[in-house]
C-alpha cells in the first residue's frame, strides 16, 4: 500500500457550545443563524487570514493553515467577529463556539482535499478544552506562535482526553485587559450594557468593554456590516456603518458617521462630524432602534 502525503500544519477545529439546547429552543432560528455566521463570519475571516477550509457545515468547522501566527490571529479575528455578531441576541439566545488549535502532522487526501491523523484528533479534543467564545492552543503551538499585544497566552494546565495516551497541556487565549477567571475571549471587567427595542418591538443588545473603547483611538464602530464594524446592530434602517462611540477627554462620545436613517441622543439629532457625550441612562437611536445606556 502507498504512503499517503503528510505535511505539518496548523489545525483549528470550532464546535457550538450548547447546539442541543439552542436546536431545542428553536430550530429555524438557529440553523438561519449559523448559515448568517458561516457565510458572513468564518468563511471571510478564515479567507483573509490564509486559512483552507476543509469542512465547514452545522455547528462545526475545520480549517488549516500553513502559518502558526496567522492560525491565531484568525482564530482571535474570528471570536470578536462573533461576540459583535452575539451583542444583538438575547444572552440564552448566543452562538458561542469553542476554538481549538493545534500544531502537527495531518495525513492528506488529495482527491477529497481532507485531512486526518493525530494532529487533528487532538486539535478537536483542545476545542473541547475550550470556554464557550473562547480558544485554545497546544503547547506546541503556543512555543512558536505570537498573539496581539492586548492578548495574551494563559497557563490551562495539563488535561487528560478521550483516546489520547499522553496528557495534553493547554493554553487559553485571553484580553489582557479582562480578568484571568472569564470564561470567554474578550469578555472584560468594565461593561456597559446597551439594550433596547425597534419599532416593531423586536429586542437588541450589546455590551461595549470600555478598558477595550479607551485603548482604541478611532473608537468602536456601529452599524449592519459584520466586517466594517465592530457592534453589529442588524436592522434595515440602520446603515452598513452607522455611528461610532469613542472615548476621549473623559467622556464616552458617539458620532454620526453619515448614516442614512440618522443618529440622536436624547431626541437630539447627532450631525456628522460633531459627537455628542452620552452617560448612563441616556437614550441613543440609530434608524428605527432605540437603545438605553446601562441598566437592564
């Protein structure tokens, strides 16, 4: 028999927390809601990140990368892609995929273009390892690769997994700027809530990390595009990239960023060009969605 074709790779493999329990809530909604996230999450963010997709269907995906670094940054990429996507659902309501990723050899099926062998294996049993929106890595990856300086690599310590002889030790990626206990990616200490309602009574909301906001010069932008923005609020009459929120001078600033549908505070409309201070308790409206600051 030939020896198939090997190559060393960086595997990452993501799988749904909690898909029964989402299926059973409801069915149509969370199967539109992962074909929205597969086609307008994953598949761009792996494309710009250099990753191959070799499966990528229901609640789980695989991909490889030729590169320890871009495998990371993808991974991140992807994570904060979905916590914007998970800002405007209800909290029992939230995709939360488990990332795992792992650096080694991967057996190589030309005609189908898959992948198996022991290095997959253990990329799914590290995504298993993983806290629901969060991602973790091998040792052997974490030797090599980097992360983005607001992230950093934090110790999981050793895990013994199904039908794997060894014991496996792990690391999670997480915000520098949030505690070492949270339990996702970029979850942080400072939150403050955005939550509201539309014209016909349809719920948003979504959490803005202020030690994020105050750390990013040109601020967070808002708006219906899941790849301009970095809050999705998904509803027509809010523009593709609608107002941005920024910190400065003390105060939480929001911007009108020429939307088509307008932007106010407190009833006042927001001009292009000229941010208004918001505080907890106001009322911000984007297009037809209203949105209290802070409470519940």
């Amino acid at each position: 028999m030939a020896n198939r074709p090997r190559r060393l790779s960086v595997i990452l493999h993501a799988d749904l927390s909690g898909y029964v329990r989402l299926m059973e809530g409801g069915e149509d909604r969370t199967v539109d809601r992962l074909k929205t996230v597969r086609s307008e999450v994953w598949r761009p963010a792996l494309e710009t990140g250099g990753g191959a997709v070799v499966n990528i269907e229901g609640d789980s995906v695989l991909a490889e990368f030729g590169s320890a670094l871009a495998a990371v940054a993808t991974a991140i990429d992807i994570q904060e892609r979905m916590a914007s996507f998970n800002g405007m659902l209800e909290t029992e309501e939230r995709l939360m995929f488990r990332i795992g990723l792992h650096l080694g050899e991967v057996i190589v099926d030309d005609e189908t273009n898959s992948i198996f062998g022991d290095g997959v294996n253990l990329a799914a049993r590290i995504q298993a390892m993983a806290d629901p929106g969060g991602i973790a890595v091998s040792r052997a990856l974490r030797d090599i690769a980097e992360v983005r300086t607001e992230y950093d690599f934090v110790d999981g310590g050793e895990h013994r997994a199904k039908n794997v002889s060894r014991p496996l030790q792990i690391y999670h990626v997480r915000s520098r700027v949030g505690s070492m206990q949270t339990t996702t990616t970029i979850v942080p200490q400072a939150i403050l809530r955005f939550h509201g309602i539309d014209h016909a009574g349809k719920k948003y909301a979504f959490d803005v990390d202020l030690d994020r906001l105050m750390t990013r010069r040109q601020g967070l932008v808002l708006g219906r595009d899941v790849d301009q923005c970095d809050i999705v609020v998904a509803h027509s009459t809010v523009s593709r990239r609608h107002a941005r929120l920024v910190f400065a001078s003390g105060a939480l600033l929001l911007e009108d960023l020429k939307s088509t549908n307008g932007t106010a505070v407190d009833g006042v409309a927001v001009r292009p060009g000229t941010p208004r201070s918001i505080q907890a308790g106001a009322r911000l409206t984007l297009g037809e969605v209203d949105l209290s600051v802070g409470g519940e």
